[in-house]
C-alpha cells in the first residue's frame, strides 16, 4: 500500500471494498473510534475528524493500527 494523501471514501473502500462509499467511511470511522491508542496518534498529528483526507501521517497510523487493508 502507498502511504500518501487519500480521501477519506477512498481509504475507507480500500478496507471495505464492497460497502458504498458512505457506508464504508462510517464503518471506518468506527474502527478508529474503538482504538484508543489510533484515536490519540491521530490527534497528535492534527488530524480533524472533520477533514475529507487523510495526510500521509494519518494514512500511516491507520495502516499501522488497523493494518492494511
């Protein structure tokens, strides 16, 4: 996996290929929120859970606490 910027939607659809698009940025959303230690390197790294991408830091933290998808 390239670690770079994504949209949320379309890092969401790497792990939830088969969900719309919608759909599956919410069930990601849910998987950050149920990993504390996730949650915390994210904010470290100013990542608004209102922003429509993910930087590259954010991608990387994401890979490492939820593997790649």
């Amino acid at each position: 996996m390239t670690i770079k910027s994504y949209p949320k939607s379309e890092l969401a659809q790497l792990y939830f290929p088969d969900s719309d698009p919608h759909v599956a940025t919410n069930h990601l959303a849910q998987w950050i929120k149920r990993c504390p230690p996730l949650v915390d390197a994210l904010a470290g790294c100013y990542q608004s859970k209102n922003a429509k991408f993910f930087s590259p830091q954010a991608v990387r933290h994401i890979v490492e606490f939820l593997g790649e998808p």
